[in-house]
C-alpha cells in the first residue's frame, strides 16, 4: 500500500473510531512519499495515543469508584 492510501485509509479509522484498525496500520508503517503525508500520519498517530491514554484514565476513575462502591457496601 503506497502512503498516500496508508494515509487515508488511517484517516478513515480514525474518523469512525476504529481503534484495531488503527492499531493495525501504525503497525504497517510505509515508506512515506513527502513530508507533508509524514507529518500528517503524527498528527493522527499523537492524536490516537492521546485517545488511549484519556481511556486508560478514564477506566482507572471507574475502576476506583467501583472499589469505592465495594468497600462502603461491606463496610
């Protein structure tokens, strides 16, 4: 796949929130045609890993109000 449908096919699982579609084109990287498609691809890639780490965050809040749930109903 040249970078430029790598690319887009990246913007399109991005845009629907397709995280294992995601995963899986970070994991194929091409050989990037110009700069601009490069620098491009990082945006979207720090964006996603952005996304992950706001999730992971996100289920530690969770996962700590349900303890807290837990400890007050057995105590």
């Amino acid at each position: 796949m040249n970078s430029k449908a790598w690319l887009n096919e990246l913007k399109i699982a991005s845009v629907n929130k397709n995280d294992k579609k995601v995963l899986d084109l970070i994991e194929n990287l091409p050989n990037f045609d110009n700069i601009d498609d490069l620098i491009c691809a990082r945006e979207i890639v720090q964006s996603f890993i952005q996304k992950l780490q706001d999730d992971r965050d996100e289920l530690y809040q969770g996962m700590l109000k349900l303890k807290q749930a837990r400890l007050f109903l057995e105590g």
